[in-house]
C-alpha cells in the first residue's frame, strides 16, 4: 500500500479527560476498520500531558456512527498496572555518573534497547519494586550476545 493509498479520516473523542477532541492526523479509514472488526479497545495514558495521572490509563471503544463519523468513546478509568508505568533510573560510573533519565515502563521487555539509547550502560534493576532501583551502570566494555549481536 502507497501513502496514497491512505484515507486520512478524523476520529473525535467521546467522554474522558480526550472529550471533544478531534484528532484529523493519525488514522487511516482502513486501520480503523481492522480496529473495530477486532473489538480492541485503546488505552490512553492521561500522563502524557498530565504527569500526577501516571497510575491510571482512559480506555475508549471505537465505534463507526453513519453520519458521524468515526468516534473513540470513553469505557472508564482504570488503574494502570505498575509494570507499564514509566521510571527513572540513575547512572551510576562514566560520565554521566549522578544523572538520571526517565524510560518509558515498555522498555521493561527491552533492556538491551537501554544500552542502544545509552551507549556504555547497561539498565539493571535491583530489588522487587518495578518502580524503584533502577541504574545506568558505566560498562564500557559490554557482552554481545552471540546469537542476536544485541549487546547485554
């Protein structure tokens, strides 16, 4: 499929913190389509523009309305589980020693995308809180993984 080949449709915001919002740029006709076929729902995290709402995400239904258009309607606010949520990790040696950074909670299932960000560190993780405990450790030398070449 070309750029083209894309219908570029707007989708508004029914209910939630999103209410009335119409967002003109993101969504082809066709994803949305497949979205509703799915029955998925989407999850919009409040804390992207409001950082005291990191706990908790906004999930909202799609629906196709003739006449209306396409519309995100708001289900509820829920908590959001703790592994999702983002934090800080401080680094620790090299030259960015007492710096801290924030990662998304997602990178949780990609550490090595850590050291990619942050060439010569490693993200390790000490302790059972997923929100707390995080470094940066200097490791100017680190181990690639021989099957993948990622480093580790």
């Amino acid at each position: 499929m070309t750029f083209q080949d894309f219908n570029i449709v707007p989708v508004r915001y029914e209910g939630g913190s999103l209410d009335g919002t119409v967002n003109e740029l993101d969504h082809a006709e066709h994803e949305l389509r497949e979205e509703l076929d799915s029955g998925a729902c989407w999850d919009w995290t409040p804390a992207t523009v409001d950082s005291t709402r990191e706990d908790v995400i906004e999930r909202y239904r799609l629906e196709h309305r003739p006449g209306d258009g396409w519309v995100y309607v708001y289900t509820g606010t829920f908590e959001r589980p703790v592994e999702d949520r983002n934090f800080t990790a401080e680094f620790v040696g090299g030259p960015r020693d007492g710096q801290s950074t924030v990662f998304l909670g997602s990178i949780r299932q990609r550490l090595a995308q850590a050291t990619w960000l942050f060439p010569g560190y490693r993200l390790v993780h000490d302790g059972p809180d997923p929100l707390t405990g995080w470094q940066m450790r200097h490791d100017p030398t680190p181990a690639v993984d021989e099957q993948s070449g990622d480093q580790r």
